[in-house]
C-alpha cells in the first residue's frame, strides 16, 4: 500500500521542501540518515514523532523522483 500520502509540501514551512505529516522533518533527513546506514528501528529512536509509514513514505518518494522519462535523439 502506498504511503505518499504522508509527503507534505508547505511553502512556509522547511523552505517548501517535501516533508513528513507536517512534521518539519524533512524527506531527505530521512533519506540521508538511511543512505549513512541508519536502520528503520535507530531513525524511529531519534525521531520519536515518526512511525514506521513515514519512513517508507521517504524511500517511496525518492523512488518516484528517480523515475523519469528517457528521451531518445534520433
């Protein structure tokens, strides 16, 4: 099931950069903290507002991000 729902993006809020549930916890934080080796169960620790659903809302968007149209030149 999706979670991309809980991405949210307020233009007063982080500088409009994508956020988790109005949190002020930004996606990439979270995807930094992930790419340096933190397990889901450690992020969860520092950031007790979060939930797991969150998490995976992060690496869902990052995924959605990377997924864009190939443009061949002939």
């Amino acid at each position: 099931m999706s979670e991309i729902h809980r991405i949210t993006v307020d233009p007063e809020q982080c500088g409009g950069r994508p956020t988790l549930r109005n949190l002020r916890i930004r996606v990439k934080d979270v995807l930094d903290l992930l790419a340096a080796g933190a397990s889901h169960a450690e992020i969860l620790q520092d950031y007790p507002a979060l939930e797991e659903g969150d998490i995976l809302a992060a690496l869902e968007y990052a995924a959605r991000q990377s997924d864009h149209p190939v443009l061949h030149v002939a």
